[in-house]
C-alpha cells in the first residue's frame, strides 16, 4: 500500500464557489473522501446532521480538535478532508494551514457571480440542484453595500490562507469554478491529494443552477453596472505602505500611581506638556510619573485602576516632522541623534552646519532648504529605502497606534489643537478636577514653521504621511487654529 501524501486535506472555499459539484467528484476516487462542511457552526457534515464519526455537534463545539483527529483516523487507505468557508470555526483554521501533512485544496469564484448565486439560492430555498426538472428560479436585486462586504470577506480570507501558505513555504492547488468540469483538471487534483487512481469523466449528478447571464439574474442590472464600477476591485486605491512594523513600546507608557490616567507618547509630539499635566494631578514632578512598563506591570497597572483612561496625543505632520527636525538632527546638542546627523549630513546632503543652528551664516532661507531635503530622506525613509532607522520620532503616527494595538487599544486619540477641551473630557471621566495644560512649548529653532511653510511643504508631507492624513483626517496645517 503506497504511503499517503498527506494525512489530510481540506478544501478552502465560500458557499456558491461550487464546493458541493467539487467534493461529489473528489468522492468519486476510491482513496479520496471529503466530509462536508465539518466545522460548519450550524451543523456537522452538512445540513441537519448532527453527527459524524460518532462525534454530536455539542461535542465538535466543546473541542474541535476531536474532529480533526477523526478526519486524520479514517482509514489508511483512504485521505479524508473537508470543506472550510471563512465562516467556520476559526479555531481549527490556524492548525490546519500550519499541518504540512494537511493538503489545501482553494476553490475560487468570480465573486459577483458567487453572490449573485448566494442571493437566488436563499430566495428559492433551493442550495442543490439533481434534477433539472426541480430547478427553482427568482431574479435577485444587487445591493452594492452587501456585495461590497462580500468582496471584502472574501478577499481578506484568500489574503489570510496565501500569506501563510507563503510564511511556512507551503503550496496549494488552486482552483477556479470554470475548470471544475475539466476532467484532466479533477485528475490533476486527485494526483496531487495523493490519489492513485484515475477518473474518465465527471460526475454530473449536481447540475448547474443558473446558467443564464446576469442580465436575466439582477432585477437592477443597470445599477449594478453603475455601482460596480464605483467598486474598486483590484485595491488600487490603497494606500501603499513600506513602513516596517513597529511593537507597542510599552516601557515608554505614561501612568500615573494615584489618578487612573495612562497615556501613550508618540515621539514629536507635546510630550511635555502632558507629563507636566499628569504630574500636576499626581502633585509630583515628571519624572516621577511611572514608566519603565513591560507586558506584565502594565497588565497589573491596569488591573489595579479600573475605569482608567488611557489616550494619546497626535501632531499634525507637517508640525511633527518639523519639531524632530529641529529637536534631533538640527542642532547637535546632548540628544540629539548625532550618528543619524553625520549619515544625513554626509549621504543626504541635508546642509545644516556642523555646529548647529548657531552658526555664523545659517539664515531662514537655508533653514528651508535643510527642512525639505530632510523631507525628501523621510519619504525614502519611511518606504524602506534607506539604510538608517525609521525612528518613533517620525514614524507614522499611524504605525505606531497600529503596534500598540498589540497590547491593548487607546481609548482616546486627541490632535494637539484640541488638547486642552481633549484632557478636561478626560478628566471628568476619570474623576478629576481640572488642571490647567500649560503651552505647548517649541523647540530649539531659530525658526519657526510658520516662518517657512508653504503648498510645497504641505504636499510632501501628504505624501510622506498619506496613512496619518487619511486615518486622522487632518487638514492643511495652514488651515489649523
């Protein structure tokens, strides 16, 4: 008896992708079998079983695990597999795409005409299909919204299964709904299942539902048409992002021991200012506000303050990049990023003097010209093309939010302009009384933005911090108060 290839298989599909038609003709091969839908929610196996394998579906909901064990001990002449929509239970999903010994099998389908099936299939009652005779039909009205939520599940689970099949060097054979009547397609599936065997022809017991055009299917064909070229398909208005990812920087968490506030620096921003207002209602100096977090005390931190508030404070970008300009590379004074100083002085050409602002000569025109080089190495920065770090002074605001999200999310994200009426709201949550938010202060510049900004300025930043415009909605920092 030849060895399996695999222990395994599972069948990667969504409903109307033609998953039944699909696993009929897989069962048609003495060493294959598939079992359904084996972790549906409503069901085991498919609808109205409520047990397989002697396993009851309040058993597969208590661990799931017993099911896959079942599958893997079917026979050892036979591989036994099952169908999995992303729907499913997702406790098991994660052990099958990391299982090498799992075979994936990915059934896909235009997703218009899959939702269009969906749609009729759940107004005639009618899922299956064996005898033309009993076919059932219905026109359908396209709503854009729903099929724009199809699309968007369907997309993130495919994306879900490629980029772990990618991570663990794993391959699947992929199918399409077109070439599931193509019996050298079917073989070429069994061949790679493992199977020994050979099949002459397909088996046309389901038959095909709705073979007419979507014209005859859609009520409001002429809407949809109009609304699905509104629908951007290919994701071509993403927004592309080569940042690397960032963790949470947890150590550097703001909390106070007293008052239930933990607030989340983002560097470039009015640090400052909130440490100074966090200590004010502690009755302590800054430095004495906890910090130095890990997973652990943080978790404990808040375990021990309940109905904390917990916030972070942005910068609009164009202010943000300009600070850590002048606050870390500008002057070299004591933290100052030296090392990054020299690299963008001697690779960039960034030309600031090497003794700083301070220097005889240096003048509001060559402070420009310094600012927007120093732009143009933070878009070649950002997008990974450069050798030297991406520092949380000019991160993207919204990278960094997205690695604290690892450990918990904020409860409040307050834009600088508004921090004053921002940290009162938060006050009258927390129980306290009001403090007063000292001024932002600036940093050591002889200039200020205001004394260079322009279009220019404002349209390189945009496309440096697309991700915090688009994510914060702000606007021109001309246009700010």
């Amino acid at each position: 008896m030849a060895e399996r290839r695999f222990s395994h298989f599972v069948i990667f599909a969504e409903m109307r992708t033609g998953s039944n038609f699909l696993e009929t003709n897989i069962n048609q091969f003495a060493d294959l079998q598939s079992y359904g839908e084996l972790f549906n929610p409503h069901f085991i196996g498919g609808p109205n079983k409520g047990d397989l394998f002697g396993l009851k579906l309040s058993e597969r909901e208590k661990d799931p695990f017993q099911a896959i064990n079942a599958i893997r001990a079917v026979d050892d002449s036979v591989t036994a597999g099952f169908r999995f929509f992303f729907d499913h239970d997702p406790r098991i999903l994660d052990d099958c795409l990391n299982d090498k010994n799992c075979g994936k099998v990915i059934l896909t389908r235009n997703p218009l005409d899959s939702y269009v099936s969906r749609k009729i299939a759940a107004e005639t009652g009618q899922w299956k299909l064996t005898n033309v005779k009993h076919k059932k039909t219905a026109k359908i009205v396209f709503d854009a919204a729903e099929f724009e939520q199809h699309i968007e599940d369907t997309q993130k689970f495919q994306l879900k299964l490629l980029n772990a099949l990618q991570s663990s060097g794993q391959t699947a054979f992929y199918i399409g709904y077109d070439d599931i009547h193509s019996v050298d397609v079917l073989n070429g599936l069994a061949g790679f299942l493992g199977s020994v065997h050979r099949a002459q022809s397909i088996d046309q017991g389901l038959k095909r539902q709705n073979p007419a055009s979507l014209e005859s299917k859609v009520v409001n064909f002429d809407e949809m048409k109009q609304a699905l070229g509104r629908i951007d398909f290919l994701n071509l208005s993403r927004t592309p992002n080569f940042e690397p990812r960032r963790g949470a920087g947890v150590p550097q968490y703001l909390a106070g021991s007293k008052t239930p506030l933990l607030f989340v620096p983002i560097k470039g921003g009015p640090v400052a200012t909130v440490k100074s207002w966090m200590a004010a209602h502690e009755g302590i100096e800054t430095d004495d506000l906890i910090k130095g977090f890990n997973q652990k005390s943080l978790k404990e931190w808040r375990q021990d303050h309940p109905g904390f508030q917990s916030f972070t404070v942005l910068r609009h970008p164009v202010a943000r990049a300009h600070y850590s300009f002048c606050e870390y590379i500008l002057n070299p004074h004591k933290g100052a990023y030296r090392d990054l100083r020299e690299s963008l002085i001697r690779d960039f050409k960034v030309r600031i003097p090497k003794k700083g602002a301070k220097a005889d000569g240096y003048d509001l025109t060559m402070h420009k010209a310094a600012f927007i080089t120093f732009l143009k190495f933070l878009k070649a920065n950002l997008a990974d093309q450069t050798s030297l770090r991406v520092d949380p002074a000019w991160a993207s605001q919204a990278a960094i939010l997205q690695g604290v999200t690892s450990v918990g999310v904020v409860g409040h994200i307050v834009h600088e302009t508004a921090l004053a009426p921002s940290l009162e709201f938060i006050e009258a949550l927390a129980g306290l009384p009001n403090k007063p938010v000292e001024p932002v202060g600036s940093s050591d510049c002889p200039f200020q933005l205001e004394d260079i900004y322009d279009a220019d300025i404002e349209k390189r930043a945009r496309d440096i911090y697309t991700r915090d415009y688009l994510n914060f909605g702000f606007s021109d920092w001309a246009r700010l108060p």
